[in-house]
C-alpha cells in the first residue's frame, strides 16, 4: 500500500529538481535551478541547508571521496557541500551559449550522466553528456530537446532515458564496464492530456517512477510491458522528479516547481515548489556516488 504524500519542507522552490539520496549521511540532496540553490534536507530532524550557487543548477550527486559533483548552466563542476565553494572541471557546450544542463544521475559504476536543454526551446538542441571516474566527458545522445529523467536496471543490463517534449522513455543496452548504450527503444509513452515525463527513478521490481510536469503527479510503470501500474496524486501542477530514499530505501521523495505558474494554478496548489514524502511498500534502488 501507498501511504499519504506529505509536504514535508514548503520550500517554495521555483523550480525544484535533482534529488539523490546520500545512504551514507541519510540526506536528501536536491536543487532549486532557477533559485540558483543546492539544498541538503536532513529528515531526521527536517533542517533543510541551502547552499546559494552563481549559476543555475540541474543536478547534484554525492561524490566517494567527499563532497558532490554538479551540473550547472556551464558544465560539471565539483562542490564543496561546507564552504559551497564550486569549480568548473569541463564544460563540453562551452560554445552554446543558448543551453544549460538539466537533469543527471550517475550510472551503476560511478559516471555521472547529465544533459542539457534550450533557453527558449529550441528543439534537438541539446545532448546528454556522461563524465567518467576520470573526469573525461564524451557525448552519448544527440539531437535531445530536453534531457531530463534516468534510469538503470537493477540488473545493470538497461539505461532508460527520458527527453521530456517526446513524452516517452526510451531503454538503451547498457554495457556497465564500459558506459556504452545502444539499441533505443521505446518501452512508455505518456497518453496525452496527463502531462509530460521530467525526472525519473527506478525500484528493485524494476518498475519506472516518473514524475509529470504538468500532470499533478507520479506514474509507475512496467517498462517490460509498456503497462502503467499506478498513479500518486501530488498536490502541486508541475512534478519534476523522484527519489527513493530513508533507512529502508521505500521512502519516495518528490520534488515539484513553482516557476510559471497562472495565479488560478498557485491558489490551487500553494504548496507548488515543496519537497514531498511518501512512504511505499517497495524498495528503491540506490543513488550511485560518483567515483571520480
């Protein structure tokens, strides 16, 4: 059973996203992109640390040796999550100035995974990008308008990746020692009139949780079958993405938007821009650190 979704930090973000779950710290990483903030929830205690960055911020993931790597409107940078201090390691749109990077997640074996997507929409303008443990970047998928949600099986043998306008997800062959993916297919499209596919998660059935923009919530899916199993309703009109998270790893946290919102949608939805909670009877895989 799916317990009740619970606002568990009104944080007003303007566009919260990028959760990733520290099961060595037990806290919850996640960003606010156009607030240009980095924020660190503690659920033992319910402090929330902000830390204020110079450039917009997609994603941020743990890191083995300390600290976190980030993807920020000009590239991978690592941060430093006590002085907040960050420095840039590469930027490989360093001549696109009309982009800046969205979502990511390191894989199964420590690259951290990352895309970017247009200021003004302009379609197939962007890619997905991965960083591997030695700090090199290579690009993985072209032609993307808006990089958003991934995913790996819990036998490693699958990367799924979602470029929001297409409101699908598409499964790739992943090869785990070596990073390549290839073989797209599409195992899940979105039925119109429920929103468009942001982030993304993934428990150990192998089951897809993917958040709607728009839609007011999270779906499950089989991506085997292509079936959708349920839906968690999310008191806020843009869900960006989800994360599995808490000693048992069954706690789903969602992050939602607040930015661009119709005054008619904010009355609707006041808590537009808060970190949810919501307890499930299933388990989580882990977010990967990055090993770099």
């Amino acid at each position: 059973m799916i317990g009740n979704v619970e606002l568990v930090l009104d944080a007003k973000a303007f566009l919260g996203e990028g959760p990733s779950w520290d099961r060595v710290q037990q806290m919850l990483y996640w960003v606010d992109i156009e607030g240009k903030k980095v924020h660190i929830y503690n659920p033992e205690d319910g402090e929330n640390r902000e830390i204020h960055v110079d450039q917009r911020v997609g994603a941020v993931v743990p890191r083995n040796s300390g600290g976190a790597i980030a993807a920020m409107e000009k590239g991978f940078y690592s941060l430093d999550l006590e002085t907040g201090e960050n420095r840039q390691i590469t930027d490989p749109e360093a001549g696109v100035s009309e982009n800046r990077f969205n979502d990511g997640k390191c894989d199964p074996e420590g690259r951290f995974w990352a895309g970017t997507m247009s200021y003004s929409g302009t379609p197939e303008n962007g890619a997905l990008y991965c960083l591997d443990t030695e700090m090199k970047v290579e690009k993985k998928v072209d032609h993307v308008s808006t990089s958003n949600g991934l995913a790996w099986s819990p036998d490693h043998r699958f990367m799924y990746f979602i470029d929001t306008p297409t409101k699908q997800v598409v499964r790739y062959e992943y090869d785990q020692r070596t990073g390549s993916i290839q073989n797209p297919a599409i195992v899940v499209e979105i039925p119109e009139g429920e929103g468009k596919p942001d982030g993304m998660t993934i428990d150990t059935d192998g089951n897809l949780w993917i958040a709607h923009w728009g839609g007011s919530k999270v779906s499950v899916w089989n991506p085997d079958k292509g079936e959708q199993l349920r839906t968690i309703p999310v008191p806020a009109l843009n869900v960006t993405s989800c994360v599995f998270g808490g000693e048992k790893m069954n706690e789903l946290y969602i992050t939602t938007a607040s930015v661009g919102m119709e005054e008619a949608d904010l009355l609707r939805f006041p808590s537009a821009g808060g970190l949810f909670k919501v307890e499930t009877e299933v388990t989580g895989t882990p977010t990967y650190h990055f090993k770099g």
